[in-house]
C-alpha cells in the first residue's frame, strides 16, 4: 500500500506532458491533459501492476482507446518505472519507441492502438479471457467521447454485456470535445449514460477531475456486469488557454505558450504539495 | 480413378476439433457462423473454448486480439468476404501490428458463394491481406492439405490468414501425405516447357490440365503455391529459368493476388513471360462456383488452353531470339 498525493501527481504528469509535446513539436494535448487524474487514479489508486515485471501474467490490463492521448500514458508509466523517464525525451524522435500512438514495444503497454474504436473490443476480450482462464485480472479501457461514434464500440458493448464481464471497467473522457467542434455538434452522443444503461452496463458518473469519485468508482463492487465511468472532465484541463478549446486538440505550444503553461502547471503542483491530500494505491 | 471429395471447411472444424481436445488453449471463435464453418460438434463436444461474437466482425477480431492477453490462441471463423473486407483494419492493427496470436480462418472464399453474388465473393482477400505486415496468408488446395495447415499453425505462434472454401474439392493428396511445409512450394508435375503455379482449390484443375498438356508434348512444371506470404521466391526464380514462361492460376482478382506477387518477384529479378490467370476486374455475371471457374478459364480446360498458348509463344519468341 502507498498513499500518493493525487493532485501534485496529476500535476507532475501534465508538466512531463507539456514537455513531451513541446520539445517533439508534436502531440494530443488536450485529450492528454483532460485524462491525467484518471490515469493517476488507475495506476496509482486501482489497478495492480508491476512496473520490474511488466507482463507478470496477474497483472491488471489497461487500454489507452483513446491512443492519441499516449503522452499522459507514456509519462505515467516512465513515472513508476516501467522505463527511464529520461526516454520521455525520445518522444516521436526517429527510430524512438515512443511513437505517437501506444506501442506494445515500450514496457507496460498491453495493446497497439491509435484507430479509435478498437479498444474496448480489445479489453472485452481481454475480459472474457480472464474468465475463461480463471484469473482475477481485471481490465480497464479508456475512451475519448468523440470515439464514441464508432460502431465497434456498441459491438463491443453489446457483448460485453452478454458474456456478463464484471471484471472489465470502461472509462469516458467526456471531455465534451474533438477535433471539429463539440461532440455534439459533430454527433449527438447524448443521452449517454443512458445509452450505456440500455446496453446492460452498470453506469457510474464521476467528475473526472475528482481522485476520491474516481478511485472509488474504478474500484465499485462488482455487480454482474461490465461497468461504465463516465468522467466529465475539461478537455486541455490545467493550462488555461488551452482549457475547453477544440483547436488545441493537437495543437503545439510557442515557447512563450510554453513558459506560461509550464508556470502554470508548477503553481498547482506547488499548491498541491501545500494541501497533500493523498490517495490511497494498493 | 476414383475423387475423393471433401470441403476444407470441414476438414478444418474436424481437425482444430481433435487439436482442441489436447490443447485447452484453443479457442473458436465465430460471427453467428458456426454453422457455416461446420463448428456444430466442436461447440458441443468444447463449450468452454467456443465463443459466439454474433454477426459484428469488427469486434470478433479485436476481442480475439485481447483474447491472447491469457495465452489463449483464438481461431476467429467467418466468411472470407466479411472477415477479409468488415474487419481489415482490426486485422492490421489488433492483430498484425499488435503480433497478437491470432488465426483468421476465412471460409467459403473466392467465389464458392456462386450466385450469392459480390457481396459474398471474395476476391479481395489476398491483396488487402498481403499488403499488411507480419500476417502470413495461407491457401490449402484439399482436405489434406488443409488439415495439415491447420496442425502447423496451431503450433505456430504469429498471425495467419488462412483462406478455405466452401464446397467438396476433389483431393489433389492421398490423406497421411506430408503435403505443407511453411512458405515452401509443392511440384505437383515436373516440366520444363512452362510452369503453371496455383493456389488454394483451382490446384486439382493445374494438375489435370499438366496431363492433358503433356498428351499435346507440353512438359508443364505444377506448383502449388499453397503460402502467398511469405512466398517462395525461391521456387519461383528457379521457374524462370528452367521453363520458358509461367502462368499463375488462382480464385482471386487479377489485381493484388498470386499473380501480383509473382510479378513482383519476376519484374525484380527475373523477367520471364507471365500470363495471370484469375477472375476479371470486373462483377461478376451470376452462376455457380463452378460455372464462374469456367467462365473465366480458371478450371481445365480453360489452364489447358491457355497454356498451350503461352507455350505455343514462348517457342516462337525463343526461336526468333
């Protein structure tokens, strides 16, 4: 067991973000940003893994659908060690393993993505694997909301709700926007707990900004069926004027952009360190 | 003499059958196509290793993929058209570039849905499959050959196509024949006028057309390309050199198949005359698997004579030279 400071890590991981995608001049930022306390929750609050033994079979799995948020990821897993955070710097760089989507080649990885709409097909089998195999593992898929309209998602959906998969644990980023506009704009998605509800699945809605919501909901009794966190969240969260813009998607910053954001990010994680509310991992 | 007929379907879902007996890691996996796969007796003898995804092929690959995670080795069953077509890009990126452990099994290809018409042929499948990396494609030509191919992969751990038919193919090999060896052709008939290579079920047609041809003194040489990928390169070098010209005979476009990959290894290497034999660019008109075969000279008679022609030219050229 060890407590971590959720809020000065999420801070820490939106600051090794910021310089991923600033020194590539390249990156998702907005998704990346919006998803850091969700990703800390799982891997310092939920899951079980075991950075010195990255395919130790017991593991937890988690999928990144949402691959183009891969920064968030690739700096949580260089956080615990799964491989030298000075490789952060590799980023999209020639011949580095740390392309611009997940890659199985960088340890702690379980799944290639980056075409969107696969990764709960892939967890869902991941699930009704570890049933069938009589293993405890559970499995964790991270969606972005404007994923959402792929079709294989509701495939997925569908069965994972039929093989009764309590053990597999969808997350939404809702951050409520993609790369044209507001998600629902481009595609209606709304009502959307509700469409999760009617597909069989057990439906928590948390802010996703919130550790305490989300280590809770992420670690919920399992009730017979697959289970849906739905995390509103602010897409870009943490960098002013990046918050709550479309543009910034993929957008890289100016090394002026650059200075401000990263004072930003040091401000909050300064204020966090003061506040030290932990959270607890097992 | 007497045919022995016997679909590759059935020859595969009685083969993986007996290997999951042995091997609990073995799973099935099918798109409410259990029936058509002849899967019946292996869901009921093997319940825990057969999973139903339904009619969604997108999500039956990918959950395949995940699968592999607990070290189970999924054979996803479907038609080839679908599997081939609906879930290409879960193929590339769950199982080919993931290098998960999977075995796409396609069933009732090339055109054995006959008068089902395009949406059911499948004559595509080699040419989007061979253009995606680490995925080896396999076409057996009978019963035989595919029960065999079945064992290996089984063994193998990578991703594989595997394309089979839907209808009784008459046996090209004697059952207990050694008849597959990864990657490696098969001479089916010694010659050195010209070289016919095949794949998948139109090989029993190649052979017979090799006798008739040699009753007319064409020495036809037989390959049977049961590997597009990796191909042997080898086989097909040492073809152009020893015969004088190779015609490619396969139940796929002419764009992107077994013809496209000889002509790669030929342009590159060796130029030699080639003769692509396959179904137009085109749709198809209706009609029976065998009566499209026909229509395109993909069976005999059609081998036959369009050999004779090449052969016929090749000496003419050669005697020109």
């Amino acid at each position: 067991m060890c407590a971590v400071n959720g809020s000065r890590k999420a801070a820490e991981i939106r600051k090794l973000v910021l310089d991923m995608i600033f020194h590539a001049g390249s990156g998702h930022i907005g998704g990346s940003l919006s998803a850091a306390e969700i990703l800390v929750s799982l891997y310092y609050g939920t899951m079980r893994v075991d950075p010195t033994n990255p395919t130790w079979p017991e593991r937890d799995r988690f999928i990144l659908s949402k691959g183009h948020s891969v920064e968030v990821y690739y700096a949580v897993l260089a956080d615990l060690g799964f491989f030298p955070r000075e490789e952060l710097d590799t980023f999209c760089q020639f011949g580095s393993r740390l392309i611009g989507h997940t890659n199985t080649k960088v340890p702690g990885v379980e799944h290639n993505t980056g075409s969107l709409g696969h990764g709960l097909s892939v967890g869902m089998g991941m699930a009704l694997g570890a049933k069938r195999a009589h293993s405890l593992s559970r499995v964790f898929v991270l969606m972005g909301d404007g994923e959402l309209t792929e079709g294989s998602v509701w495939e997925a959906a569908m069965a994972a709700a039929h093989y009764k998969l309590d053990n597999l644990t969808a997350i939404i980023d809702r951050n409520g926007l993609q790369i044209s506009g507001p998600t629902e704009n481009v595609m209606q998605l709304e009502p959307l707990a509700d469409k999760w509800r009617a597909f069989g699945w057990h439906v928590t809605e948390v802010s996703g900004h919130d550790f305490d919501e989300l280590v809770a909901a992420l670690n919920a009794e399992k009730l017979g069926k697959p289970h849906l966190v739905l995390a509103k969240t602010t897409k870009g969260k943490g960098i002013s004027f990046i918050e709550n813009q479309a543009h910034w998607h993929h957008g890289v910053p100016s090394e002026e952009q650059y200075l401000q954001a990263k004072a930003e990010l040091e401000a909050q994680w300064e204020e966090a360190s003061g506040v030290g509310a932990g959270i607890r991992s097992n | 003499m007497e045919q022995a007929y016997e679909a590759t379907r059935r020859a595969f879902s009685q083969t993986l059958l007996r290997l999951a007996k042995n091997n609990r890691h073995i799973v099935a996996m099918t798109s409410d196509s259990r029936g058509s796969v002849t899967l019946n007796a292996y869901a009921e003898e093997l319940p825990e290793q057969y999973i139903e995804m339904g009619i969604a092929e997108q999500n039956l690959v990918s959950a395949a993929s995940g699968l592999t995670s607990f070290g189970f080795v999924p054979f996803v069953c479907s038609p080839a058209c679908f599997l081939s077509m609906r879930s290409i890009e879960q193929v590339k990126v769950d199982v080919a570039y993931s290098a998960t452990n999977v075995k796409l099994i396609g069933i009732s290809a090339g055109v054995s849905y006959g008068a089902l018409g395009m949406s059911h042929h499948s004559l595509q499948d080699f040419a989007v499959m061979r253009a995606i990396p680490n995925l080896a494609i396999i076409a057996p030509c009978d019963a035989v050959q595919t029960e065999a191919v079945t064992e290996v992969i089984a063994a193998f751990q990578g991703p594989v196509y595997v394309r089979l038919g839907r209808n009784p193919v008459s046996q090209v090999y004697a059952p207990g024949t050694d008849c597959f060896q990864w990657g490696k052709a098969v001479e089916l008939a010694v010659g050195n006028d010209v070289t016919i290579i095949a794949t998948g079920e139109v090989v029993q047609a190649a052979v017979t057309a090799a006798k008739q041809l040699r009753q007319q003194g064409i020495k036809a040489r037989v390959l049977n390309m049961h590997t597009i990928k990796p191909l042997d390169n080898e086989a097909v070098l040492r073809a152009a050199r020893e015969t004088r010209a190779i015609i490619t005979v396969e139940e796929h476009s002419v764009m992107g198949g077994l013809g496209g990959a000889v002509a790669e290894v030929l342009g590159q290497h060796q130029p030699c005359p080639l003769r692509i034999m396959a179904i137009a660019d085109e749709v198809t008109p209706s009609g029976s698997q065998s009566e499209l075969l026909a229509h395109y000279g993909l069976d005999a008679a059609g081998i036959t004579a369009c050999v004779t022609g090449v052969a016929r030219e090749a000496a003419r050229d050669r005697a020109f030279k």
